[in-house]
C-alpha cells in the first residue's frame, strides 16, 4: 500500500501560514505591503483587540478585478513575478504569492476591492480556505481588507498570542517600518477605535519626527545631522543623532530599496564610526536608507524578508563606515574652538604671523634610572585611610536576592570564611570607586555602585511582591511625552510602576503627568528613569509579569544608585558592605557584572616578584 500522497490545499496553507503569519503584526505587514504595491496613497489600518478580532486595512489603491480576486487567494498566485530570473530585479515589496493564501488559512477573510475603470466592485468572503461567497457589490475605488478572528480554527497558535498590550506593541514596531520609508504615503493606524496615529504626507524627516518626536518632549530630528553619499556600488543617505544626544532607547532603522532590514554587520559600521565620542552606555539613533541594484541583493533568504544579503557587503561596510564618520565630522561634533556668538571665543581669520608657536615644558636634568629620580614613598598612607566628605544617608536603604554563584571566588569562599573579624566591624578602605577588604585569602576589592545596585535591585524585587514602595511627591508634576508603543508599553506595567513610588495619570493620548516618584530618586531624574525603564523592558521583550519586575527594578537600582562622582564615607561603607554580605550572591550584579574580586596572596606576591 503506498503511504506517499499530497496534502491538501487547506492543509498546505496552514503548514505555510505557519512560517508567513506568526502573529497579527505579521498580517498587517503583508496586507499594508499589497497596498503600497498596489500605488496607493492613503492607507488605513483599524485594529480592534490587537488584531485577535479585527485587522482590517483600507487603501485608493489600483484595486482588482473580478477575476484577480479570486486568484489572488489560490497559492503561489502573484502579479509581481513571472519567471525565477524576476527574483534578481524585485522592486516591489511582496513577490512569493503565499501571504493571502496563508492568512485566509487561518482566519475569516473578507475583501471589497474595485478597479477606477470598474463601475462596481467585487465582494468575497473566505473562511479557513473555503470560499464562502463572491458577488458583485459598490465600494470606492481600492481594497478594503478585513480579517477576522485570526486563527480561529488553529486554538494552539492563538493560545500562544501574547497580551493585547504586547501585540499592539507588535502591531506599531511593525506599522513604524513601513511608514518610515514611506513619507509620501499618508497613513493612519486605529485601535479600539481610538486614532493611534495620523501621519500626513511629507519628507522622511518630517515622518520621523511625527513617528518618534512625541519622546522627550523636544524636537526629536533636531538632533540629527545628515548623511549623504553616491557611488556606483550603494547610495546612501538618512539621518543619525548627535553623540551628545545618545541615550539607552535609541531608534535604529536600516531601510534598503524601500524595505526595513535588520543587518548586524552594517550595525557595526555605524557603532565604529562613533568609536569614541558616546558616553557610558548610550547607543545612537539613526535612520539609514540604502539604494543597490536589485540585482545585487538576496531578499527572498527569510519568510519574513527583513534578512536581506548583499553581494558587496565588505565595500558597502566600508563605505557606510566612512559616510557616517564624514558627517560626524563635517558638522562640528568633535571639540572645536570655533564659535561666532557673542561672548565666546572667535579663531582669527586673517594672518597667523603673530600667533605663538605651541612649546613643550620639560626638566632637562631629569633622568629616569638616577636614585633620586625614584618616587618617594613618603605619606603614602594617607593613599588608603577611609575618605570623607560628602554625605548622603539615602544611600544606605537597601536589600537583595541573588543570581546563581559563579565569580571568582570558590563557593567555600563566603564572607564568614573570608574575614577574620565579623563583617560588620569591618572597616574598609576607600580608594577611587572601590573598597578594599584584607581577607584570609589576600586582598578583596568591591566595586561599591555595583554593590549599591545589587542591593538596591532586590529592594524594590520586595516592595513589588509586597505590593508597597515609598514614593515622594514632586512639589510641579511633570509632564512626559511618549511615542504610540511607548503609551502601549507603560500601560502594561503601571501597576509595578505605582508600586515602586512612580505617581502616574495619563494626561493626553500621547502624555503622562508625573506626580510622585521613588523615594531615593532625584526629582531631575524623573523622566530620564522612565524612559530607562520602558527601554529596558521593551529590550527583553518581557511580557510576564515576573520579567517586567526584575528589568523595573534593575533599572530602576542603576539610576537610584551611588554615582560615580560620590565619595562614600566610612560609615556608608560599613552599612553598603553590612547589606551586600547578606545576600545569597554577593558577586554579581544582576546584569552578570563583577563586584567583588579577590587578589589572592600568591597574585600579591607575584606582583612584587
């Protein structure tokens, strides 16, 4: 008996819809790219329940016929592709023919659509493969796209949709891709029948700043210079921030022949060009806009089509590398004496005769192998008694749970086997951002803002579980404005934000007043820890209500925690070392960064071998 057969069409689909429609932002990036192949100029996208229930988009684009309707639904149809050699010359934004099959496979589709030379149009409705009804009906010139109840008849693929809040979320990282190449495209995105965003029509700085400019609260293109270059290889050209203007949620987009790439190594490029000039870790935005010939690229390497290769990769790096640096340099971001307002310092623009030649100062007598040149060790205790100076109790508030051990000391290594004396008569020294420990084992040194992290990070872990933080009220709230996900994102975890001290009302659509906020928070760092918090929650794609605490509260512990420019004293010391000793790992912060290390006596002695 032979076992071999083909499946059926329906089951075909769903085995590719699989692979085409993970979720419903994937089904709102294939229906939106039909419409700008199609040529239209105003598109519309109406969600309701995050897409569950409803995805529907409305576009005036050249519409179908009759007969394209009906084929544009069977497997592997397209209008964009002819023969294989067509792969090599794609300028159009869909080509395999397996989007429409895919998600009527799995949803309850229906289509409205009409040509401009058509007096009526055609109407067709199809559940789960099945053709359900087609007949002639009035509708504007376009297609209106409505799908319904996605995967419905697949209850394992929807059971594992994420909440509403992270597949809107979803739904605008993908809506942001295809609007930002688009400007000349007006789009309007609406959920819940609440309009989310409204994009007009204009340049692709303009759209950026429509898209992201809510963030901050001052003009977010502001910071951007330009960049621009022609060859015969690649032109390149966008926008990227000012290193001064780097934060921890940059926006970066590559786009490449009107398509959004994700590209690691171009990644690279950029991140090069900056080598030097961010502070700590701040990353860029940017917003990069590739040309090539079409033949010179491979798109169709991924179902989703944003991982993208290119024949010349090496070249364009080098090239791109090379643009970015250019602009950098070519408006002033590096240290300049060159400044034209009043008050400040102005370079000479005539003859330089006059000006005095830069000299070296130098000891002739000077001879590094003489005796005397040897340094004197003379009051080289005062290099390690404990410092004083600034004070700031608020530093010594908290407590923590720890992270698997690992780290450079054995597990056998605990503080009451290290240290002779209990640990709370410890008295360490203090020497630039560290406190030195002798120990049993030879010489420990604490890196004391990652210990304050850790501490910090579990403090607020408790007042989460608890259900209680300590807040301080702000004498003028604040006012932040957010992008469309950003709203979407502080939604999904205002409670924990509440919980933690954060007062929060929502203000507009696109703004929250800041009331109150955590007790050991600067006023001034209201916002700037907000924005941290979104950040680092977005970064891991958490959607569980556990993940959400644990990235709140590390964030949260890096802005609240001791500064680098804070000088501890003894006292605070003793208290920082009093809590981070209790904890079940004392080595690491949560993030996996060192805190303490152990020179042991054999790497003393070989120092001084």
């Amino acid at each position: 008996m032979d076992i071999i057969h083909l499946l059926p069409d329906s089951v075909a689909n769903q085995i590719a819809a699989g692979e085409v429609i993970q979720r419903p932002a994937s089904c709102l990036k294939e229906l939106v790219e039909n419409s700008l192949d199609a040529g239209a100029t105003r598109i519309q996208v109406i969600v309701r329940d995050a897409g569950r229930t409803l995805l529907q988009v409305i576009d005036d684009g050249s519409g179908m016929s009759e007969t394209d309707a009906r084929m544009a639904f069977e497997r592997h149809a397209t209008s964009k592709i002819a023969k294989a050699q067509d792969l090599f010359a794609l300028r159009t934004m869909g080509f395999r023919g397996e989007a429409l099959a895919s998600i009527c496979a799995v949803a309850q589709v229906e289509v409205m659509t009409r040509r401009k030379e058509d007096e009526i149009g055609t109407l067709l409705e199809i559940h789960g493969s099945e053709v359900i009804r087609q007949e002639p009906c009035q509708c504007p010139v376009g297609t209106n796209f409505k799908v319904k109840n996605l995967f419905y008849n697949v209850p394992v693929r929807r059971k594992f949709l994420k909440t509403d809040q992270t597949e809107l979320r979803n739904l605008l990282t993908e809506f942001y891709h295809i609007v930002l190449v688009y400007p000349k495209v007006q789009f309007t995105f609406v959920h819940n029948d609440e309009i989310i965003l409204e994009l007009p029509t204009g340049t692709e700085k303009q759209r950026i700043e429509a898209v992201f400019g809510k963030s901050g609260g001052k003009s977010y293109t502001g910071q951007f210079v330009d960049v621009a270059t022609d060859t015969e290889l690649v032109s390149i050209r966008g926008f990227i921030g000012k290193p001064e203007a780097a934060t921890k949620n940059a926006q970066q987009y590559f786009f490449v022949n009107g398509r959004y790439m994700r590209h690691p190594y171009f990644h690279k490029a950029v991140m090069t060009a900056y080598s030097g000039m961010l502070a700590g870790e701040t990353n860029p935005s940017y917003f990069i806009y590739f040309d090539v010939a079409p033949e010179t690229i491979d798109v169709n390497i991924h179902p989703t089509k944003t991982e993208i290769k290119f024949q010349d990769e090496q070249m364009i790096f080098q090239i791109l590398m090379a643009a970015v640096r250019e602009s950098l340099g070519k408006f002033n971001l590096t240290p300049s004496l060159d400044f034209n307002r009043e008050g400040e310092i102005e370079m000479p623009t005539g003859p330089t005769d006059n000006v005095a030649k830069p000299h070296v100062v130098f000891d002739p007598n000077y001879n590094p192998f003489t005796r005397s040149a040897k340094p004197s060790t003379q009051g080289w205790e005062k290099l390690y008694i404990p410092a004083s100076g600034n004070t700031n109790s608020g530093y010594a508030n908290s407590g923590y749970a720890g992270v698997p051990a690992r780290g450079m000391m054995s597990e056998d290594q605990q503080p009451p086997q290290l240290f002779e004396t209990p640990v709370s008569e410890l008295t360490p020294y203090i020497y630039n951002k560290y406190l030195l420990l002798p120990t049993t084992a030879g010489l420990m040194l604490v890196h004391y803002r990652r210990a304050h992290v850790k501490v910090l990070y579990e403090q607020y872990l408790k007042q989460m579980s608890a259900g209680k933080g300590v807040s301080q009220q702000l004498l003028f709230p604040e006012v932040i404005d957010l992008s469309p996900d950003d709203m979407v994102l502080l939604e999904s975890i205002i409670d924990e934000l509440r919980i933690v001290g954060f007062d929060l009302d929502q203000f507009s659509k696109t703004a929250y007043s800041i009331s109150g906020i955590p007790a050991l928070l600067n006023a001034q760092d209201a916002q700037t820890a907000l924005q941290n918090i979104l950040h680092a929650v977005r970064e891991t794609g958490a959607s569980a209500t556990g993940h959400w605490r644990k990235q709140i509260a590390l964030s949260l512990a890096k802005d609240t925690a001791i500064p680098y420019t804070k000088t501890l004293t003894a006292e605070e010391a003793k208290h920082l070392l009093d809590q981070l000793f209790v904890l079940p790992d004392y080595r690491l912060t949560p993030d996996g960064k060192t805190i303490c290390a152990l020179l042991s006596d054999a790497d003393l002695a070989r120092k001084f071998a």
